[in-house]
C-alpha cells in the first residue's frame, strides 16, 4: 500500500481566499512493493475545507516492534516503515527571498529549508542560495550553491531587504538571552545578546511573527515576548516574603517563588507564551581609516551622519593616518578597545521597547513605513485586542483585527523604556473594518496593502473568502485613518478565474519561475518556467514510486438538491482521484481522507489565484454553518457512492482517514454508514462538542458549526442544559450505538484544540462495546502531531491498521 500524505498550507499569506471543494485520491499497489495491495481514496467537501492540521514528516524505520505482535505484523511493520521513509526523508522549502544580482544578471534567491531529523525529533533548518535567469532560449539558467547549510539552534532567518545581510535569530532555553547575530558576506558582524528582562523569545509562529529591517538596513523591528512579571516569594519562615527583584543573586533555599496571576494565552500552539510586544535594535560604531582609498571615509561618514540625522545612537572614530586595514599598532588597540566597550553597553540589553502600545493589544506582522527626509519614522503592525477572552489564534481568521501605525522609537532620547511618551500613541489606520492584517507596502511607497478576513469575523466562520484592500499612505505628516479602496471583494455566487501553477499529487513538489511579460496588454501576463533543483536520492526513490500513479478530478452531483440548500451548495462536489495506471481485473482497496477545518480546501499544489478565490464562493461554504454532521456527511457519503459506481473501489475494502473536523466526518462516518467501512484512522477528533466547549481553546467554534451564525449571539461560558443537549445531538458520540468499525485514534496529549479527552472517551465507548480500537497518545504533541518522530509512528500505524482490515 502506497500511503502518501498531503501537505497543506496553512501561512496566513497563502490561504487567503481559498473556498473548500471536495478532493478525492485513489493509490495502488506501488510496482516496487507488489505484496502491498490497496489504494487509497481522498475526500473532501466543496464546503468544508482545509487548513488542516495533519501535516508534517518522520524519517526512519521502526526498529522495535511490541512484543504482542505476531511474525506476519511484525513484517508488516516493518514494511510500510521502509515506505514511509521514502516520503518522510525528504526535505520541504518554508521560504524563499529574492533579490538582485550583484552582477546585474538574473536573481540571487535564499531559500530556508527543513528536514526531518527523527532521532532527535527535530527538524533540521537549512539555506540554499542560488542564481536563475532567463537565457536567449525562453528558458532559465539556473547555478545552485553546492550544497545546503545546517543553521544550528536558528530560530529566524531573515535577509535584509539589499540580501547584503542575514539576521539570525536563536531563542533563549531556560533563563539565557536572546541571540541576535547579524552575518556579513563573508563573518559575522556582529552579536547582540538580550536579556530575559528586557524581553523572552522572539515570536517565530508565521502569526504574530514580525522581523522588519528598515529600509537602509540601519534598525530592525520585531515583536518578542514581553519580560515576565515579577512572582510572589514564600519562605518557610516568614511566610510571605517581599520581592527582591529578579536580578537578585540571593540564593536563599528556606524560600520559593510562587504561580502569580494565572493569565490567559492565546490557546493552541501559544502555551505558556507571553503576549507579544514590540521592539527596536540599532546602535553602530563606525571605525574609519582616512587615508583609505579602497573604501574611501566619505561613505561611512555619509551613512553616519544620516543616522545621526534620525536619532540613532552613532559613534565614529577616525584615524587620519591609517588606510584600508587600520591595523597600525596604536589604531588597532584604540579600534578593539573600542569595539569592545561599544558591544558591552549595546550588546547586553539596550534594546528599546517601542513606547505607545498598552497591553490591550497583542501585536504582530510589523513593517517598516517608507521614510521621508524630515519626517519621524513610523511602524505598522497588526494589533488584536487582548483585554478580553483569548480564544485560540492559530488556524482561527475571525478574530477582530486592525492595522495601526506608531512612532518608531527616538533612540537619542533618555526616556526610559517602559515610560510613556505623550507623543508615542497607536494610531488606528483601518477603522471601519473589522478584520486587517499582512500589511505590505507598494514599492513606490503610495499606498499600504493589506488583507481581510472579514467576513469570517461577522459570521463567526473560523475560515472564509477574504478580500484586497489598500488605503493611500502619507509621506509628509503624521498618518492618520484613510479611506479604504477595495482592490478584490469577495462576492457569494461567483467564481473568478485563476492561473495554476500546479505540481501535481502525483510528482515531488517542483520549483517555479514566474515573470511578466513585455506586451502591449492592459493586464500584465505571467510566464511559467521550471526550475530545475538539487534532487536527493530519496526524491529520485519517490518519484519511482509516484511514477506507476495517475491523477484524475472528478465532478460528483450533489444528491438530494432541496430548497434548504443554497444555490452555491448544490454545485457538483469536486475531487482530486489518484490511481495506478495500470488496470486491475478487480478494484484495490480505497482509503477516503478527509481534511480538518472545516472550512477550506485541500490542496493539490501551490496555486497562484488572480484577484479571487478559488472554490465555489462564499454562499456554499456558509451553507455548511450549522449543519455538520449532516450536510457534511452527505457529501462524503455521495462521493464514496460516486466512486464505486464508477467502478473505481471495491465497496467491501473501503477505509476513511481524519483529523480533526476530519475527524469529526471520520467517527460520524462510521457512526451513521456503519457498514460503509472496513477501518477507520481518527487523529486528534472531533468526538463530543458538548465536552469540546468546556475545554477547547475555541470554544466559539462549538457553537457557529452547532447553530450558525446565531451562535455568535448565544455564546456563553456557561451553556445552558438545553445548548449542551444541542451539541450532542451535532457530535458523532450521538451515533456511539451503531459503530462496528475497527477504528485508530491518534492522540496529542497537548493538544488544547481538540483536548485528549473527546478521542479518549469516544475510544473507551467503543471498547466497551468490543469494537476494535487502538489508541496512541503521544505525550509531547499538540493538534498536528507533527514532531518527526510522532509523525513517523502515526502514518506507519496508519498503513499497517488499513492493511490489517483491508486485505
């Protein structure tokens, strides 16, 4: 059996403005393992879509099997480890910058890349440079550095905006500081280490996460935790015992620091974080030989005296006698003596907290505002209001927004860090909308680009179509609210065109190079080329494997069409289907997954949208509000039947695989289709709304998926025994009765999406009814169960499960 996973995007710059369809894969026997017959069946619905939370990667085989297993499961194990590996060991580019090249031809591109490390459960960060540029032919030249390099302990890797730096930012572990190492060319220039009292981590999530060089690369912005507060001490003594400080060197063991106020965090993935702020870096020494004629002294003076011009704190020493090296005896002593008590009064905490911003907003995504001679500097970020409930942030788009600008911190003031300036105040750039983020600003610096999810925050969906905005940005004054112009809005019954730009299901993802071409057009057109990349021997094994495998999308009508269901909600379901090409007398076995939200899509490949969504528009993905569990169930069921009329699956070996609200279809599945399905793998699930609303981070979506858009007006913390009724009447518990499928769950112990409990108790339920179950919970994982090693373990439990009832 050839279990392959799909990885879904969920960077809130990518899946902007995607509606959810449905998606079916079929996979065969792959011909390098033909003892391993079964295939495997993807599905999901037009109208509950993806940001699913199963994705990640695992590297090894399983070297210990459980001492219950017989010779036949063991060799089984043993052979889909082998398999997985082959998909697991490859590595995944996270991000990409480009610039010009310093020779004037093509772009110099950094790539940041991952790759699974199972023995020590991480992931290994790598960079990758390269030069591409298009050739005579229409075609692209391509020149990579030879080979990767591992960035130890890296939590951040940013370049700045000429590519002429990299700023490496490594997160402290238990009380140690925050390591800011700026790279040169060729060393590191310099080193910067900030400590716990003056802010914690650096936020790396791809949420609240902001690093933000200024355009003359002089200060970068970023949003850390703010310093812990001061604790109760105890002592077994005197009992309560006044706070000496957290610098204290007191190492008194009669005494103890106590818990503080309990305060809330953002949920799921923001565990014991604290909220997030925003700083400022910049102070430089400048050290110039005058007589220099390599690098003449009027360029660092030049770049001095602008700094100066903004208030940044700037020392120069110039030596009149020396040239390029300074490296005569006395300037050499006077430059290291120098640099040394610069690092020490910089480098160990003068970091400046931007003044202005109370806590009642947690900030994020901050930007640099173009710069005019004259004018102050101006930050922009994105602030959530945080002086009310925190439900959880991630995967979550409808929590109210806004863009605001502040002051960028005057760094030759004395005004101390935690002081508020009377001239430092937040000004609210987006009023009038309540859902604004991913703030960009047009290259000639007029106007200010941003997102909104807007619709998800007014109908309580946790994701929907979003739109475009921009308001005109203001280089000579104070900025202030402007007027907001909508660039794309989404609308309920339409569906735009786009350009694809796909790798497919069935082939290793492949790199793009896309450029505008010089027509006399009034829309720029996109050209597409191939880029040819360094390719593992691993890859080389994978792309045999998927090479016996076929792609098809499937259009599957909707059954049933009632006057309850929206005209979007009747469009025909669509599924991606994959398959061997080569034919069988009798059908494999099929595998039906389905993704989590549930409302996105599941993706097939990167997707390039033009000014819209791809999807079937708003109206059919707010159908889906208030009927999981029917409508839902529906649609799988309908495409299951689909297939196996068409003669695609044989109906007694059919397999269903979830998490999440994947998981929530898989259990109702099996509930109300008990003899639909042979087995079924259920990650993280959905079991029980009536137990998630008490316990979840996201309790609002308990009550928008159970009662629509109504549930906005009827949350509660305390639900009534009528609204917990409710809920259990939506859950797949509810059909406990009538499940005979054997079935796996896979558990986070952490996870406070979907906390352990709803899989443990539906699980219990079913043992006691003598289904076959088996559980694995995983002590460290939150909602993606996607350390490598958890990872691993849970897809090679998944085909051995499938290949147990499936033969």
């Amino acid at each position: 059996m050839l279990l392959q996973r799909y990885l879904t995007n969920t960077s809130f710059s990518t899946c902007s403005a995607f509606n959810p369809h449905l998606l079916l894969l079929h996979f065969p026997k792959p011909h390098p393992h033909p003892s391993s017959s079964s295939s495997l069946l993807r599905f999901s619905s037009k109208r509950f879509g993806v940001c699913s939370v199963m994705d990640g990667s695992g590297v090894s085989a399983v070297k210990e099997v459980a001492p219950n297993l017989d010779a036949n499961m063991e060799e089984e194990y043993v052979s889909q480890s082998k398999l997985y590996k082959e998909f697991a060991s490859m590595s995944t580019i996270e991000k990409a910058w480009t610039f010009k090249s310093s020779s004037g031809r093509g772009s110099h591109t950094m790539f940041t890349i991952s790759q699974p490390n199972l023995l020590a459960n991480k992931k290994k960060k790598l960079m990758l440079s390269s030069v591409i540029s298009e050739n005579s032919n229409g075609g692209v030249d391509v020149e990579w550095a030879p080979f990767p390099i591992e960035v130890t302990g890296a939590s951040l890797m940013v370049p700045s905006p000429s590519g002429s730096k990299l700023l490496v930012v490594r997160n402290p572990e238990n009380d140690s500081p925050t390591l800011f190492e700026i790279w040169g060319p060729f060393q590191l220039e310099k080193e910067i280490r900030v400590p716990q009292s003056k802010h914690g981590s650096v936020y790396a999530d791809g949420w609240f996460q902001g690093i933000s060089w200024s355009s003359d690369e002089s200060a970068i912005a970023y949003v850390a935790e703010e310093p812990s507060v001061q604790k109760p001490s105890f002592s077994d003594t005197a009992g309560y015992r006044k706070d000496i400080g957290s610098n204290s060197t007191d190492k008194d063991l009669n005494s103890w620091k106590g818990q503080g106020d309990w305060e809330e965090d953002w949920g799921e993935a923001y565990s014991g974080k604290r909220q997030p702020a925003l700083f400022v870096k910049t102070p430089t020494l400048f050290l110039l030989g005058a007589k220099d004629l390599r690098v003449p002294v009027s360029n660092g003076l030049q770049f001095a005296r602008a700094l100066k011009e903004k208030g940044v704190p700037v020392k120069v020493i110039v030596f009149p006698e020396d040239i390029h090296p300074i490296n005569r005896p006395q300037s050499d002593f006077e430059s290291f003596v120098n640099v040394g008590v610069w690092f020490k009064k910089y480098c160990n905490g003068d970091v400046s907290a931007v003044q202005g911003i109370g806590r009642s907003l947690s900030v994020g995504q901050v930007v640099w505002a173009p710069t005019t001679k004259g004018v102050h500097e101006y930050l922009i970020f994105v602030g959530w209001p945080s002086d009310t409930r925190k439900f959880g942030m991630i995967y979550c788009y409808n929590r109210p927004c806004a863009i605001y600008a502040v002051k960028a911190p005057s760094f030759g003031s004395e005004t101390k860090d935690n002081a508020v300036n009377d001239d430092a105040s937040v000004i609210n750039l987006t009023q009038g909308i309540s859902s604004a983020f991913l703030p960009r600003f047009t290259p000639d610096g007029k106007f200010l680009v941003f997102l909104s999810a807007k619709t998800c925050v007014d109908t309580g969906a946790h994701s929907a179509t979003q739109s475009i905005h921009k308001i005109e940005w203001n280089n000579e004054g104070e900025p202030s609210s402007a007027k907001i112009v909508d660039v794309w809005e989404s609308n309920k019954n339409h569906s735009q065109q786009f350009k694809s730009f796909m790798d497919s299901l069935v082939e290793v993802p492949q790199i793009k190079y896309g450029s505008i071409t010089k027509e006399e057009s009034k829309d720029d057109i996109w050209r597409w080329l191939d880029v040819s990349s360094p390719t593992s021997e691993s890859q080389e094994k994978v792309k045999s494997l998927l090479s016996s495998l076929q792609l098809d999308i499937l259009k599957i009508p909707v059954n049933d069409v009632s006057k309850s269901l929206t005209k979007g909600a009747c469009k025909p379901i669509e599924a991606m289907y994959v398959s061997s090409k080569s034919k069988h007398q009798d059908c494999d076995p099929m595998i039906v997954i389905l993704h989590g939200g549930p409302h996105g899509i599941s993706l097939s490949s990167f997707s390039k949208t033009s000014g819209g969504s791809i999807g079937y528009g708003e109206e059919a993905l707010q159908s889906l509000l208030g009927k999981v569990g029917s409508q839902d169930v529906n649609d799988v069921l309908t495409a299951v039947d689909h297939a196996v009329d068409m003669g695609l699956a044989n109906p007694s070996k059919i397999t269903v695989l979830g998490g999440s609200h994947g998981g929530f279809l898989t259990t109702h599945l099996i509930g109300q289709a008990p003899d639909k399905f042979a087995a079924a793998v259920a990650r993280n699930p959905v079991c029980n709304l009536a137990l998630m609303v008490g316990t979840s981070d996201i309790p609002d979506w308990c009550f928008v998926e159970t009662f629509g858009t109504q549930g906005l007006s009827s949350y509660t913390e305390a639900p009534s025994l009528q609204l917990v009724s409710s809920f259990h009447e939506k859950s797949p518990i509810s059909h406990i009765s009538k499940v005979k499928t054997p079935t796996l769950f896979l558990l986070g112990a952490k996870d406070l999406r979907v906390p352990v409990s709803n899989g443990l108790q539906f699980a219990r339920a079913l043992k006691e009814k003598g289904v076959p179950v088996k559980v694995i919970v995983f002590p460290e994982d939150i909602h993606p169960i996607n350390r490598p090693q958890s990872d691993f373990e849970s897809f090679v439990n998944v085909g051995v499960w499938f290949k147990k009832y499936c033969k």
